[in-house]
C-alpha cells in the first residue's frame, strides 16, 4: 500500500499527513489550528492529531453556491415574504 492510500485509510492524521490530505503546507495547517478553525487532538499534550473526518467537514463549509442556486433561494425568499405581508 502506498503512503497516500495509507492516509486515506487512517482515521487520524499528523499534521504532515493532514496537510497532504488537504494539498496545503503545514505552516498554513498550524495556523488554521492555531485559530481553531479545524478541530483538533493533542493527547499528552505534544503532538497534533487531526481527524480526517473533520478536514472532509471543513472542506465541504466552505462551499461556495452557484449564482443559480442563489436566484432560487432569492425567489423562495421573496416569494415567501410577500405571501406573508399580503395576509397582514
């Protein structure tokens, strides 16, 4: 098994493994832990373990919606509040 289908097969990841994962560097891993914007494990109180499930969650947050998606969450929008200032 090569070192890549070892990570995806591990539930938690180091730092160095995590950052492969996530094609980032590990300095840019370190602070985005830093500022707890990726949850994190450090039992003994040494070394970082992420896991992997929360980088899949952090990834899919930042999903940017097409402007498509955004005109139909408009109109629903709208659509809803008119009914309900017709009915006052």
């Amino acid at each position: 098994m090569t070192n890549r289908q070892d990570n995806l097969s591990k539930e938690f990841l180091t730092i160095v493994e995590a950052a492969k994962y996530l094609s980032i560097s590990e300095s840019a891993l370190y602070k985005k832990t830093s500022n707890k914007e990726i949850p994190y494990y450090v039992p003994g109180g040494k070394k970082i373990y992420i896991l992997k499930g929360d980088l899949d969650n952090w990834v899919l947050s930042g999903k940017v919606n097409p402007v498509s998606e955004i005109n139909l969450e408009t109109e629903r929008y709208l659509s809803r509040n008119s009914k309900i200032q017709m009915s006052c």
